[in-house]
C-alpha cells in the first residue's frame, strides 16, 4: 500500500497596488501636501457635519421638529381625525342608499306581479 502525499495548491500571488500612495507623496511639494490635507479635511468637514449636528441634537434630548413643523404636524392629525370621522358617515349613507335601492325594488316587483 502506498501512500500518496498531496500537494498543497498554490496560492495566488496577492494583486497589485495600481497607484503606489508613497510614489505620489515623495512626487508632491510641501505645498502639494497641505493642499490634499485641506481637500481631504473640507470634504470630510461637508460629509460628516449634519451627522454630527444630528447626533448632538438627540444626545441633549431636543426634538427634531422647529415650531412650525409642530404646528404643521398638529394640523394633519386634526384633519386625519375628521377624515376618520367622514369616512364613517359615507359608510353610513352607503348603507342607507343599499337600503333604499332594495325597498325600491321590492315595490316594483309587487307592482309587476298580476294582482
């Protein structure tokens, strides 16, 4: 019996950086590197602002909602309650014209039967 040992695979050779960032620093002038630092401190400044304001506003506990976006948020309720309220008086008259239109055709079916 012999036995037959396995060769490992090979692992594939790890991919190459296409842009060295060590070539481009030693490339760019002292100016150049305050440049990108400030580009790159502005756009995470831009990014990241409202999140931060965000989070502070619900760490103090303040709500989210100015006055007037209050006040907006009170007039919809008031007007989803009296929507409520007139949905429930057509489900009444649906209900009364159902009733109706069934009275009305009994009679015409007596009126139709020979007496």
């Amino acid at each position: 019996m012999t036995l037959i040992q396995a060769v490992p695979p090979i692992p594939p050779p790890l991919p190459s950086i296409p842009v060295d960032p060590n070539l481009l620093l030693s490339r760019l002038s002292p100016g150049g590197i305050v440049m990108v630092v400030l580009l790159v401190t502005v756009a995470v400044t831009i990014v990241f602002w409202p999140i931060a304001r965000a989070l502070a506003r619900r760490l103090e506990g303040r709500p989210g909602l100015t006055p007037a976006q209050q006040q907006d948020l009170e007039e919809m309720r008031h007007r989803l309650t009296e929507v409520d309220g007139l949905q429930q008086r057509v489900g009444e008259l649906e209900e009364r014209l159902d009733f109706a239109e069934r009275l009305l055709a009994q009679s015409r079916e007596t009126d139709r039967l020979p007496g």
